[in-house]
C-alpha cells in the first residue's frame, strides 16, 4: 500500500500538468474547475492507499487502479489531441514543456500500478 500511495502522488503532479496544459489550449476555462475533473484518479488512488488495508476485496481494489489509469490516459490523450487541432495560445513566458513533463511524469506511476495489478491478479487466481 505504500509504494501505491508514493506513486499516487505522480498522479497529483500529472493531473497539475494536464491542467496547465488545457489552461494554455483554453485560456478563458476556469483552471480550478478544469484541476478538479483533473484529480479524480488521484482521489480515486489515494482514498484507497489511506487505509493500511484496502477498504475493498482484491478485485474492486484493481478495477479502481485500472480506472484512474484509464481516466489519466484518455485526459492526457485528450490534451494532446486538442493540442494537435487547436495550437494553444501563449500564456505567459512559460511553454507547454513543463505541463507535458508533468503529464508524463504522472504516466511513470503506472509502472506500480501494472505491478499491483498483476499481483492482485494472481491472487485472486491462487485464492479462487
């Protein structure tokens, strides 16, 4: 539980990028509202990791990881699609290089998630 809940913490960091990210695409969005639709799979990740033991059996416990993957992947899809269509307008002297460093940074949490997921596979493989 606690290399999920370290790694959760990229989430928060990414979804921070991808916010920045949609703010440039779309200067006139709130950028409050835009991080709050933004933080679900890091809520989603860290109300689970609180606990020393997970509030739900092994099962729920990996649809919920594989969900906050899904929704960070289709969001950072999404940005960069949107960026394809629509070039983003200059907000600033910052580019669009430190939200996409923040985006990506948070995909690198997968990389624990895919591990727990296949251990709580195989778990419930030897259990059921």
């Amino acid at each position: 539980m606690g290399a999920i809940n370290i790694a959760g913490w990229g989430l928060l960091f990414g979804a921070g990028g991808q916010a920045l990210f949609l703010v440039y695409l779309f200067p006139n969005l709130p950028g409050k509202i835009l991080f709050a639709v933004l933080l679900i799979p890091w809520l989603a990740v860290y109300t689970i990791s609180f606990c020393r033991v997970a509030p739900c059996g092994p099962r729920a416990f990996r649809r919920i990881l594989i969900f906050a993957m899904g929704w960070y992947t289709a969001a950072t899809l999404l940005a960069e699609i949107l960026c394809f269509i629509r070039r983003p307008v200059p907000h600033g002297p910052y580019s669009l290089i430190v939200p996409r460093v923040l985006m990506y940074f948070g995909a690198l949490t997968f990389i624990v998630f895919v591990r727990v997921c296949i251990t709580l596979c195989r778990l419930e493989a030897s259990s059921g």
